[in-house]
C-alpha cells in the first residue's frame, strides 16, 4: 500500500529545516514497519498552522487524494477543525509517530479526531490570548520586546543607541523643525549614502515622515498604534518628549504644505502672497472685502513698444483669481526679504516667536494622559454592561472636545519652528544659505504678505506690497 508523509514546523530559527528532517526520518521508519511505500514527501517549514496562512505542502497533498497519511503527530498535519474536515473528506488512514492511528474511515475515529483536532485549537487560541495580555504588560511597562528600530541595536539582552543612525535621525528632525521639506532632506540623505531604515536603497518623504513620527524613537511604547507606557527613565533614547511633540505638531499639522513630488519651490512667494485689490464689496462690519486670491509666479509677457518692437516683461507675480494685480517678482522678493531680514537682524527680534513654555507644555501633557485614561475608563465601562450605548457617547463627546483642547495647548506651547540662528546680526548671511523651501517656511511662520494694485505702466510702488507681522 502507498502512503505520503506530511511534515512541519511552525518556527525555524536556524532555516536549516532540522525539525522537518528529523520528523521525516521517523514517518520513513514508522512506513517501514507498517509495511507502506512512501511515495511522497509533503513539507512545509516556519509556517503555522494556526496563522490562517496557506500551507502549500498541505495543500498540494489534499490535492493528489492519497490512500494514505503518515504524520509525526496530529498536530503536524493539522490545528484546526476546518482542516480535519478537509483530511476527514479523504476517507483514508492517518497514522502519526506519536500518538497512533486515525481511521478517518470510521465514526469513531472521525469523533476522536474531532475532538483532539478542538482541544488542539483551543490549545493555540489560549497561547494567543497569553501571548497578547504579555505584549501588553511588557508594553506598558516599557520593556522593549521584538527587533529594534532604526537609530537603536542590541548589545547582547540590552537595547542602546545606533550611534551613527540616531545622529542621522537628530540631523533630519533638526532640519525639519528649521523649515526644510522632507524631500531636500532625502535628496541630502542619498547624496551621503546614508543607509535607510527599510530594504529600500534610497530615501523617500514617505519613509522619513513615518521613521520621525516614531514614539519609540523618545522612548515611549506602543501596542497596536498607541502608546500605553515609557521605557524606564535611564533607557537609551534618540529624541527627547518635547522634541518628539514638536516634530509631531510639524508633520501632523493637517495645513502643512508639500510641494509636488520631484518638485522643489523655486519662487519665495508664490502661493504665499495674497491678492489685495476690492470690487467695491462690503463685509458685515462695512469693510472692503479684498479678492484674497493666491499669487502665482508667471513669465514676463511680451510687449509692443511704441517703435514697434517687441519686448519680453520680467517674471512677474500674477493674482489667480482676478488676474487683475501683477508685480514684478524681483521687486516684491527684494522688498519682502529686506524687511523679514531687517526686522531679524534687529535685537528684540526673538520676541517675534512662540519661545515655548515648558510647565504650560507638561500640564497640557498631563491633561491629554489623564483624559486618554478617563475614554479608556468609559470603554471599559460599556464593555462591563455599567453604561449604556448613550451614556458612553455622551461621554466620549465630552472628553473628546477637551483632548482637542489639550492637543491645542501643547501645540501652543511649543517653541517655534524657526532656526534660532536666523535671529540676531547674522541673519542675513544664514537667510541667504537657506534653501528655498525653508525660506518659505519662514515667511509663513512669520508673515502675511498682501499685495495691492497699482494701476497699469507705473513705477514700482513699495507701499503697494503689504506686509504684516503675525505676532
């Protein structure tokens, strides 16, 4: 009589395959003394059983309807009822090193199959249950469990920094928080041939974003995407919390700009500038309602002169909306910049920022934390039957409007995002070394800029570009 053996292992650490090797050889001798020819071999190594994931070697075996199965124990073959039902459609012998035969052909050894195939589920389900409340437990503890992130390693059982990525995750947040875009950050990265935290050989925005939005990165753990603890206080850590809050406010601000992919900002103000120039309409309070459209950058149009040649006008910046305000684009930078610079070089200028308050930030934190506490609290509460479907809205309403509350105090009381060395007497030489898209940046930390119109063929006029401080 022919037969098949069937082995597997749901873990292979070494990937040599030792297991399913060992299990083989004792299926060939059970074979032997049964008097079976094996005619096949069906192996499946590091896959589980119980993951729901297909089984290749198993499911090749149902196909080819064996008369036969040798197996180094039950478990092997199968874990779940489902499955058995599958062999149990077979109609054939089981026979298995360990734990004898199942005669699949009768009712009683359909029943005993049955019933060892439920306490083996049963089995795996209870491993997963202990599994999740232990990753919890360590989570919140703060005990780090699984492969380290980017910018950490291990040293035997330890957890320390990764010196050289924790520095390159530093320099990204740092020009972040000055302004830079994400992808300038990328382009510099590649250029140094930094290695990337994925399998990927070069940086993207994406990537980067998703690596600096790690709560793990200021010590904090997170267990199916929320933080539920912090590691202890002498851990290693990349970022501190307030630098980790900030980074947060700046990635996450859902007015954040980001220019077309592949694409960098070439012009200061396009985008920037506000359109100045009223219809004659009237607000509520009996104010002039200016068109408030967005400038964009447009190539100088072609003239005639009044010899009769024609004449190519400067790039220019055009109103989107009424097309009925343009300016030259060299005049407004020059003008824009001399003030924003100017107004920096002066010695208060660091009173144009946000400087951050730090008991204001720790008592907005420790307001998010208690309410976070208090929605789990009212979770839990309906989980137990204690409240009902409406108390548990009316309440979660609450609660949720005083988080984004708290969020918008700890976004207050953060420090502005502007390079702290563009304040003072050097301002204008690091002005001018800023790329393009943090100089951008700055202007939209720091100023409205509206542009008036002039009336067509005049002179530049200075007074008809507006700029306004926001604090």
């Amino acid at each position: 009589m022919d037969c098949v053996i069937y082995t597997r292992v749901s873990l292979d650490r070494t990937g040599e395959a030792l297991a399913v090797a060992r299990q083989e050889a004792d299926c060939r001798k059970l074979a032997k003394s049964l008097g079976l020819r094996v005619t096949q071999v069906y192996t499946d190594n590091d896959i589980s059983a119980t993951s729901g994931k297909v089984r290749p070697g198993f499911e090749t075996m149902l196909d080819a309807q064996p008369t036969a199965i040798i197996a180094w124990h039950q478990d092997r073959l199968l874990r779940l009822t489902r499955d058995l039902e599958r062999v149990i459609a077979l109609n054939v012998p089981v026979y298995t090193v360990t734990a004898g035969t199942l005669d699949l052909t009768t009712p009683a050894g359909r029943a005993v199959a049955r019933t060892v195939a439920a306490w083996s589920q049963y089995e795996g389900e209870q491993k997963a249950t202990r599994q999740v409340a232990a990753n919890v437990q360590r989570a919140a503890s703060g005990v780090h469990s699984g492969r380290v992130g980017y910018g950490y390693r291990r040293d035997g059982a330890a957890v320390v920094l990764h010196d050289e990525e924790a520095a390159t995750i530093r320099a990204a947040v740092q020009r972040v928080l000055d302004g830079d875009s994400l992808r300038s950050i990328c382009k510099d990265l590649d250029a140094q041939h930094a290695p990337t935290p994925g399998r990927g050989a070069k940086w993207n925005s994406t990537t980067l974003k998703q690596l600096l939005l790690r709560p793990s990165l200021a010590g904090l753990t997170v267990h199916r995407g929320q933080v539920v603890g912090r590691t202890p206080a002498d851990s290693p850590r990349v970022l501190d919390e307030d630098t980790h809050e900030r980074i947060k406010a700046v990635l996450t601000d859902p007015v954040r700009r980001t220019a077309p992919a592949g694409r960098e900002p070439k012009y200061l103000l396009g985008g920037i500038a506000r359109c100045g120039r009223c219809d004659g309409t009237l607000d509520d309070a009996g104010e002039l309602v200016p068109c408030g459209g967005v400038m964009v950058r447009a190539v100088g149009r072609w003239t005639r002169q009044a010899n009769g040649n024609s004449k190519r006008q400067p790039p220019s910046y055009v109103c989107s909306e009424c097309y009925r305000v343009r300016r030259k684009q060299d005049h407004v930078d020059a003008l824009v910049e001399g003030i924003v610079v100017g107004r920096l070089q002066m010695p208060d200028a660091a009173q144009l920022f946000t400087q951050g308050d730090p008991a204001a930030l720790q008592a907005a934190r420790d307001t998010l934390e208690a309410i976070d506490a208090r929605l789990a609290n009212a979770a839990d509460m309906f989980a137990d039957g204690t409240i009902d479907p409406a108390q548990l809205a009316r309440v979660t309403e609450r609660l949720r409007a005083d988080r984004a509350t708290a969020a918008a105090a700890v976004d207050k009381a953060l420090p502005a995002a502007v390079p702290a060395e563009l304040v003072g007497a050097n301002a204008r030489q690091v002005w001018e070394a800023l790329p393009m898209d943090s100089k951008r940046a700055v202007l939209q930390e720091l100023v409205t800029v509206t542009i008036l119109p002039s009336g067509s063929g005049k002179a530049f006029d200075p007074d008809t570009v507006q700029v306004h401080w926001k604090a």
